[in-house]
C-alpha cells in the first residue's frame, strides 16, 4: 500500500522563538520518498533532527521574526513492521498522565469493566467512548482531558483516545497516544489514536471510526497529546496563520474493474466498518 501525506504551516513569529516541530512520520515508517523545508523570505532553515525511543522524529531550529513556511511531503512504500516493544512499556504507559488521569477513573473503570479482559476488554471500553462522545470539531479545548470529555460528552479524536487510554490504564492495560497521518479522514487534519498493548504487541484502537485503522502512518507516540504536539515552542509568540494537512492511498495499478463489483474500487476499504475484535497494529 503506497500513501502520501502532507503537511503545510504558515507560521508569523513575533520574535526570535525555539521551535519543535513533529511532522514528519515516525523513524520506522518505509519511506520512497521525503521533502521537509523550513523557509524564511528566500532563507532557507536547516533543523537538527532529534529522534525518541519511540522512533518521533523532532526537527528543531531558533526561528527568527516575520514569516516562516514549513512545507512536508513524503510518500510511504509498503507496511511498517510492528512497532518496538520494551520492558518500560508496561511501567510508563500504566502511569496516569496529564491528559490521561487513570487514577481519577479508576473507580468508574472498575466497576463498568468488571470482568473484562484482553480483546474483550478492548472492545468494550472502545465501544463505550465511541457511545459516550460526541465527535464535536471546534468545541474542545487544548487542555482538556479524559475527565474534562467523560464530562462533557463531547471532543475530537484526541480526546477520545485520551479517554481509552484512561480507562486501559485504570484496567492494568499500557496504552499509549499516537498522532498520525489518516487517509480518507473527514475532516481532513493530522489524527489522534490510543493503541493498547497486549500479548506483546501494540494495537490501534480508534473510538472515533473516522479513518481506516490500515492505512494510517504514524508520527509520534507518547504518553498523550503533551508528548505529540505537530509544533511546540519556547521563547517569542508564535502565530499559526495557515495549516493544511492531507493523505491519500495510492491506489495499486491494476487490469479493467467491473464497475459494479464494490471490491474493485481502491478506496472501498476505507468505507468499510472494522470490527472492534479485530485488532490491527499501527504501519
């Protein structure tokens, strides 16, 4: 499966600012291709690449003020292997978190999933958030947290994973955030998953069911949003004036399609409702 993802920012810092960016996709991720510039007026900015356990790739640079233009392309080849695996797995994403307070849902975790365990537990507690959230763009707030949705009812991807990484943890299942590329997702943004670890392996659990769960390429993982935010800087104000984010399957070169056989458009598998039971790995 050939992908590509893109992504545009029109940035306006006030003064002279130290910028993180994560918006290239993950160490791990096969890549035919890959273009990320950082451009000031006809200056052309070259960061320092900083990679995490994890495979993140952060591109840090002092951005100067007055404009800056970031402009990524990459073109994916073929699956990521299963994500990496580590004894610390099961230290670090057990903790409650900021966005992901395991500790103040433990009690509601106990008693609603009582009994659950493994891919059954999984299930449930993503057909809970699905059921229990309203996809509402616009209305969320940066800060908010699993607790602040469980609340309201209402968020956008990012907080429906933090709610099932909250409710995973409270049940002693790690589970961890992971921001990503989504092809076929609208609308159309950079995208936020919980994966669960079980048996050994890292899982994607999306409550949201926005996007194909196969054909996501994966940016960063962390712990929640905090540790996968696309940009975080220190120093000056920084103004984002324009962002703009797409991904798309390339569809397989093929022989003549009978029109009316569904299976033989390329991008009927995003159309089509993946069961909760059926666990597939982030590539």
């Amino acid at each position: 499966m050939q992908r590509i993802v893109t992504a545009e920012l029109d940035l306006d810092l006030a003064g002279t600012a130290d910028l993180i960016f994560s918006l290239t996709t993950a160490r791990q991720v096969p890549l035919a291709s890959e273009i990320l510039t950082f451009t000031r007026d006809d200056l052309v900015h070259t960061p320092t690449e900083i990679i995490d356990q994890d495979g993140t790739r952060l591109h840090r640079l002092t951005g100067e003020p007055g404009p800056l233009r970031v402009r990524y392309e990459a073109i994916v080849e073929g699956q990521t292997g299963p994500a990496r695996t580590s004894e610390l797995d099961s230290i670090i994403y057990l903790r409650p978190s900021r966005y992901c307070q395991s500790d103040e849902v433990f009690s509601q975790a106990r008693h609603q999933f009582a009994g659950l365990a493994g891919a059954e537990l999984i299930a449930a507690v993503t057909r809970f958030v699905e059921q229990s959230v309203t996809y509402t763009p616009g209305l969320s707030l940066g800060t908010d947290s699993a607790v602040t949705t469980l609340m309201t009812g209402q968020g956008v991807c990012r907080d429906y994973a933090h709610v099932v990484i909250a409710l995973l943890r409270a049940m002693d299942v790690p589970a961890r955030y992971a921001a990503c590329y989504a092809p076929g997702l609208t609308p159309m943004d950079f995208h936020a998953v919980a994966e669960a670890y079980l048996d050994g392996a890292w899982y994607v659990i999306d409550a949201t069911r926005l996007a194909d769960r196969r054909s996501l390429v994966r940016i960063a993982t962390g712990r929640d949003a905090a540790d996968c935010a696309f940009l975080s800087f220190h120093g000056a104000q920084v103004g984002l004036d324009r962002l703009h984010v797409d991904a798309w399957v390339v569809p397989d070169v093929a022989g003549p399609a009978n029109a009316d056989d569904p299976s033989a458009d390329p991008f009927a598998q995003a159309s089509v409702p993946d069961d909760y039971l059926e666990l597939v790995q982030l590539g």
